[in-house]
C-alpha cells in the first residue's frame, strides 16, 4: 500500500461481512465451534481461491460462512474488518449481510444481527468509523423467501437502513424482486443492488426502474449500453465498483481491461470497493493500489474517487 492513497479519507460501499472472514479465522472458528473441515490448513483454502465466476466463488463463500454460529462469531467477523478500515483510512462503511445465508442453516436471525450491529457499535465508538448495515437479499432464492426475511427482520428494523440484492445474477433480474422492494421501501428502507457484474445493462435499467435504487453495486457493464451511460452520468447514480473482485472473477481479464477510470473519465459517480476482500485479495486500500499499478491511476483521479465515496453515502 502506498502511504499517500492510505491517508485519503475513504467510505467503502460495497463490502460483505461474509466476504471479509479471512482464511486464519474461519479456522479458528471451525476450532471454537467444532466444526470440520475439507481442507487441511490454511495455505490449502487460499489455494482454493482461483475462481473462474462468480459462481464458483459462492460455492467457496457459502461453504466458508458455515464456521459462522454464535453472536460473538458475527461479533469477531465484524470486529476484525472494521481493524483493516481503520489500518486504511476507511472512516465510514456501508457493509453488506446476508440474513438467509445464516438462517437457511438453523441460525437465528436475532444472532446475527446482534453480533454485527454490536461490532459496529463499537467501531463508531472506539475507532471513529460510522456505518449504515445493508440486509442483502439473495438473488438465487425466491421472492417468498426474500419477503419471510424481511419479516424477520422487522422487529431489528432500527439496525439497518438499506435493503440490497446479492448472489448468483445472471437469470435472476431484479424484475423478479419488485414487490418486496416495493415493500422494503414503504418501510422507509432505502433499495440498492447488485446489477451489471455478470448480467446485462437491461439489468441495471430494471434495478433503476423497478427496484428504485439509490446506487448499482459493480454497474460496470453499463458502459456497453450508451443511454444507460446517460441517464447515470444525468442522474449522478453512484456505482459501487470492486475493480480486484471484477479481474478475480474474470470479469474484465485483466486489471489493465478495467474501465473504471474510462467512466471516472465520462463522468459517472464511480467509487472503489472490495466486495468480499478476504477472497479477492484485499481490502480498499489493495484496490486503489492496483488502480494506480495496473491503470496509471493519478493522483488527483485517486482523490475524486475517494471524494465520491463519501458523496454517495446512504447516511
Ligand atoms: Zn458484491
């Protein structure tokens, strides 16, 4: 990391709780919890981390969030991304949890909540980092199921201030998710989602359109489609970019191809996130470093990048 993109003041958008639990531990949770598994130690799992898709990553992720049982697991999860933000200069986060990736194996919703939103807590007062929690619909679920886990979630209401839409895109639009968006929102919850990483730029006129959102996560196949390019240039929709995830999950195939600095370029509200950093090899500060190796990234691009970050904050 370079000392003069540390120090640039940063708000991370696009981050998944799950996605941060680092090889060392999920071994020590599998050990606290007494929980087997399939590779042997922890150079074996990160070997495991070469992926062709994204789907071949959430088999990988849904598999590792599984040492995931007690408050405290959420707590220490939580707890230890929060370190790396503050180790980079991340003053304020917007982090994603996915609900159904816990409660589908029997743990309780109230657990992980409690255990996250204490973390954050804490992170507000000991670090300095403020917060807004996003609960993440997944995608490759139904719309049923997505409407039980809004009910779950209700009485917690207070906790969170976003609904998202994560997981498997491409054959799951948006479209399918219109009405317990719909219903998200009339609670006061703000919508944004996942739209235009592996799917096509209709999917993003249809989180826009349908699902109302606020900011596209990753949106970076927009660029295909002109009058789409427009009306998010028009409209300063914030796109929540993962330049490491995009080359990781082949994506673009090389940083070198990655056009986010041709969007900052066009003028679209772009910012620069790690998605599930402990997977994709690093957190915000190893993204922007690779911008600056890979795509001759200035300064002064850095520092607008950065600046929208902080602009495109939900609170
Ligand atoms: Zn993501």
């Amino acid at each position: 990391m370079y000392d003069w993109l540390n120090a640039l003041p940063k708000a991370e958008l696009h981050l998944h709780l799950e996605g941060s639990l680092e090889p060392e531990l999920l071994f020590a949770l599998a050990e606290r919890n007494k929980i087997a598994l399939p590779w042997n130690d922890v150079e074996s799992l990160r070997a495991a981390y070469a992926f062709n898709n994204l789907q071949e990553f959430l088999d990988l992720y849904y598999q590792g969030a599984n040492v995931l049982r007690t408050e405290q697991d959420f707590y220490d999860l939580t707890w230890a991304y929060l370190l790396k933000c503050k180790e980079q200069n991340v003053i304020h986060t917007e982090p994603f949890f996915d609900p159904q990736t816990h409660t589908d194996r029997g743990i309780p919703f109230e657990v992980v909540v409690r255990g996250i939103q204490q973390a954050l807590k804490d992170g507000e007062k000991q670090l300095g980092i403020s917060y807004g929690l996003i609960l993440s619909f997944l995608r490759h679920l139904s719309e049923e199921e997505a409407f039980k886990t809004l009910e779950q979630a209700m009485p917690f209401r207070d906790s969170f201030i976003a609904v998202g839409l994560d997981s498997s895109e491409v054959g799951h639009p948006p479209s399918k998710f219109q009405r317990v968006f719909a219903k998200a929102r009339s609670e006061g919850l703000v919508a944004v989602a996942h739209a235009g990483e592996e799917g096509p730029p209709e999917y993003i006129w249809e989180a826009l359109d349908l699902l109302k959102v606020k900011r596209i996560d990753h949106g970076v196949r927009a660029i295909e489609d002109e009058r789409l390019m427009q009306r998010i240039i028009d409209e300063q929709i914030p796109l929540t970019v993962c330049p490491l995830s995009n080359t990781k999950l082949c994506v673009f195939e090389d940083m070198r191809q990655h056009n986010i600095l041709q969007m900052l370029e066009r003028g679209v509200k772009v910012t620069v996130n790690s998605d599930d950093p402990a997977y994709f090899g690093g957190y915000v500060g190893e993204n922007f470093a690779a911008l600056y190796d890979s795509l001759n990234m200035s300064k002064e691009q850095a520092q607008r990048l950065a600046q929208n970050s902080l602009d495109a904050r939900l609170v």
